[in-house]
C-alpha cells in the first residue's frame, strides 16, 4: 500500500511503526474471510482491509477522527484472526492499537459513552472493586429488561450466580515444590479472573508445583494492562503494565526466573507485547527481558514430563481463544496435553472464528458479541461434549452464558487428570 506521510509526522515513533505496517498491505482481501465483523454484518468497512483503509486516511492526514471511523474502529474485536491469514505478514494489532490510541486522544466521544469507558477502565481491572460490581449486577439483574441500554443489560447480564470467595494463593508469596525442583517460575494471576473464577490460578499452583516448579506470585504484579490498551487509554495501561515489568524484573535478578506463565491466553498476548509497547520507553530493557520469558501455561507444561493420564471417559470440545491461537500462535498444544491426560478432544467447526468476548467488547457491543456467541455455541454444542475447555477466563465467561455444558480451564482439568481435586463445574454437573 502506498502512503505519504509528510517527513516531520514520521519523526513520531508510533506513526513510523503505522507506516511500515500500511506499507506491508497488498489489499488481497484474504483477511475478509476470516474476519468474524465482515462474517457477521458484511460490510467492507467492518473487514481489516477496511479498517486498514479508513486508518490510513486518518493517519495520513493528521484530521480528527469522524463518527463514522471510529465506528468501524471500535466493531473490531482484535481477535487477530486476520494476522493469521494475511499473507503479507502485516501486523494489524499494531496499527489498530495505534489508531484506538489516536481516536482516545482526538475523539470527542459522547458524554454517556465516555462515562461508561471511564467506568470500565476504573472497575474491571481492579479485584475488589469488580466484586463490588458484581454484587450490585446480580441485585439489579431481575430489572435488566426496564433498562434501555443494551450494554447495561449486558453488564448485568455478565455476573455470576455465584461470586466465588477471595483466594489467598493470589496474595504475594512463593510456593515450594513438591517434587525436586526444575524450574522457578514466576505466575501471573491477572485481575478479571481474581474476581470471576479464582479456581484457575488455585489448580496452576496446584499442577506446577506437583511438577517439580518453584510458584512465585510477585509482590506488586497485577492486571496485565489489556483492558485499557485496548480502549487506547495509553497512560492507564502502561500504568500497570509498568507495575509488572518492575515486579518480574526484580524476580528475574534476584533468584532468577525460567518462565512469568500465565493462564490467560488475552493478557497473554499483552505481556508478549510489551517489549514493543515500551520500545521507547525507559523500561525498554526489562519490557523486553519480561516478554522473551512470558509464556502460556501450555507451553511450559510441553517443555515439563507431564505424566500420561488413564482414559476418562470424558468427550472435550476444545474452544481455542482468538488470544491464543492468533495472538499467541500457539495452536496444538493445549490439545495436545488434554489427550496425553486421558481426555478424548474435539474441535468445533470455524474453531478460527472468536466467541464475541474480546476482553470488553461484549460489553461495548452486545449485539454482535451476542450473535458470535451463539454461533459459537452452537458449533460447540453440535459435538456433543461432556465438557468445553479453554484458556482464556474471557471465552469462559462469554460461551458458558450460553450453554449448560460445563465450561472449565485447561489447566484445572490437567490438575485433575495429574492428582489434583476434581474442577468443581465437573462436580456441580455430576460428571
């Protein structure tokens, strides 16, 4: 694609980076076809290419975003499906967290809406105060059909029956192994899933350590950042992420780390990302160190000799998150361990196209997050599993709204498969 950028915009690092990127397109249109907004309201505009397009025009010519641009802009759902398609290798993620940046900062949003993204931005990455608000969602839900804003009623439609209790394994501390010891590692335990399910960080713990791992939860790492970064609130989610890069780099030069896991595939991404998030930052450095070491919990668990599991039983239909098999690139490995642990392992059909989660895109946009669910549900469910599992708390929390099939982490059922307690969705549903 070519582009004119005037030689003095250049000089602005993150319009450089635009630059390459848009440069590298060859408008193919390949992405099209697997791009769950154009699946879904088949408009050109709610393609990459499309988006591509209308970010080039805004960028190029340095003008105000208009309505119509950052309505498309915000339909993406950053699953990333287009980078694993695109035969030219361009790096969409990159430009459309720079173009969400740019309409943050020139975009005079409406006063309502504005409100509701500074609420989200204070409330979901923050624990406790997420539990708070799910305790006033689950009051309010049997009035969610006299609110007229769909994504109220989203809101409230999002909290659990059950708020789960508060785990202690999440505080700062070191968990010795319980075999010889292989590796030291250091886990991630997020934000969003420290309120919504804390059984996934607990069988983490639980699996790693009976594997030989030394388990360090860091004293001031928390919410990833993902949340805010991708509402283009730059300050907010560097805020935290810089937060994290501290507390990992103080681990990696202090007892050293072999491995910072983390059982969710979206905040995953983020921290493999940081490295260019800080590029030009003053944490450069240990932005990059922590990223070269960040890594989903299934690809340290293919480096460790998880033992081999009797058969189950049990028929799995596995839902791969856009954050993991796009973003991540990892693709076989969470299969690959669910059949080594005794679990006969299935895959829906379009397993490429995203759930509708997108961290807080089923929030914002409800109803095609609401028609991607369903479809979703619908290709899992014809599979007639036992059980769905996935890596990401976000996909968890979207699919088991929509079905009755019990929805569990990978890792719980591999605590399970290996010697831990049995995931208590599997007890709850008599399996």
């Amino acid at each position: 694609m070519k582009t004119e950028f005037a030689p003095e915009r250049l000089r602005d690092p993150a319009i450089e980076r635009s630059n390459e990127i848009l440069r590298t397109c060859v408008h193919c249109g390949f992405c099209t076809a697997t791009c769950p907004t154009y699946q879904v309201l088949g408009d050109e505009l709610d393609s990459p290419r499309g988006r591509i397009y209308l970010i080039k025009d805004m960028l190029e010519n340095d003008r105000d975003p208009d309505p119509k641009t950052v309505k498309h802009i915000d339909r993406c759902l950053s699953c990333l499906a287009c980078m694993t398609t695109c035969p030219s290798g361009v790096h969409y993620m990159h430009l459309v967290d720079h173009a969400r940046e740019y309409i943050e900062q020139r975009y005079d949003r409406p006063v309502f809406e504005r409100v509701l993204r500074w609420t989200l931005a204070r409330i979901l990455p923050y624990p406790m105060r997420f539990r708070v608000a799910m305790l006033g969602a689950k009051m309010a839900k049997p009035f969610a059909k006299l609110i007229p804003d769909a994504r109220i009623r989203a809101m409230l439609a999002m909290a659990p029956k059950e708020i789960p209790p508060v785990s202690r394994n999440d505080d700062p501390q070191t968990f010795a192994p319980k075999t010889q010891k292989i590796k030291r590692v250091a886990l991630m335990t997020g934000c969003a899933q420290k309120a919504l399910n804390t059984d996934i960080n607990d069988a983490t713990i639980r699996l790693l350590t009976r594997l030989g791992c030394e388990v360090v939860v860091a004293e001031g790492a928390g919410c990833c950042g993902a949340l805010t970064h991708h509402m283009g609130k730059t300050a907010e989610s560097h805020g935290t992420a810089g937060k994290n890069i501290r507390a990992w780099a103080r681990e990696m030069d202090g007892d050293g780390l072999d491995a910072i896991v983390i059982n969710t595939s979206g905040c995953g991404t983020t921290v493999k990302d940081y490295g260019h998030m800080f590029r030009n930052e003053p944490l450069a450095e240990d932005a990059a160190r922590v990223s070269g070491i960040a890594m989903d919990i299934s690809e340290l668990l293919m480096q460790i000799d998880i033992p081999e599991g009797a058969d189950k039983g049990l028929r799995i239909a596995y839902h791969a998150a856009c954050s993991l098999q796009h973003g991540q690139q990892i693709k076989t490995h969470p299969k690959t361990l669910l059949k080594k642990a005794g679990f006969e392992v299935v895959e829906p059909k379009d397993s490429h196209l995203c759930c509708g989660s997108a961290g807080t895109y089923n929030l914002m946009q409800p109803e095609i997050s609401g028609q991607l669910k369903d479809r979703k549900v619908q290709t899992l469910e014809a599979k007639n599993p036992d059980i769905i599992a996935a890596g990401n708390i976000g996909c968890m929390m979207q699919i088991g709204s929509g079905t009755d099939i019990p929805m569990v982490h990978t890792v719980e059922l591999l605590d399970w498969a290996t010697g831990g307690p049995k995931p208590p969705a599997l007890a709850k549903a008599g399996l």
